[in-house]
C-alpha cells in the first residue's frame, strides 16, 4: 500500500473547515441534499456521502478518493443561491 503525500491530509482538512462555515439548510431543494444539524447528506453516483465538521465519508464510513471528496466540497462551497439563467449550451471539455 502506498503512503499519500502530508498535503492530501491538509487540503483535506481546509475543505472540512470551510464548508463547516456554511449555512446550506436553505439550499437543500436548490442542491438536493438533506442538512440535519451539522451533517450534509450528498447524493453522488448512487451513494451517498456525509459531510460533517470533523470527517466525510461514503455508506460503510469509509473517507472517499480525493476526487470525490474535493468534488463534493467544492458542490457544497460554489453554491449559488439561485442557478443562472443561462441557455447557452456549453461542450463537456469547457467545463
């Protein structure tokens, strides 16, 4: 098994500090999650991931992949109170 680098641990712990600031009880609908205190039930993929303040994890309790955990914070952290109306149709390699 090999040893991830001290910075996953870091961008990992930063991500759990910043979305433990946000107040997302009024976003449930827009972002189709379920908040309940301070734990925020994701649906990804066909699972679904908890966030709280102190860890993230998949159904078995497991961390999920960096990818994923960033993927799911940076959901959590962009989030705009209304979606943008915007009709324009965009490439899958612009995102």
């Amino acid at each position: 098994m090999t040893s991830k680098a001290p910075v996953f641990e870091k961008i990992y712990q930063d991500y759990l500090a910043r979305v433990a600031g946000l107040d997302l009880k009024g976003k449930q609908d827009l972002l189709g999650i379920r908040v309940d205190e301070q734990t925020v039930f994701i649906p990804f993929f066909n699972n679904t991931f908890t966030v709280t303040p102190r860890d993230i994890s998949d159904h078995r309790s497991h961390r999920p992949p960096h990818s994923v955990y960033v993927i799911l914070c940076q959901y959590l952290l962009l989030s705009q109170e209304r979606p943008e109306e915007n009709s324009q149709l965009v490439t899958y390699r612009d995102f």
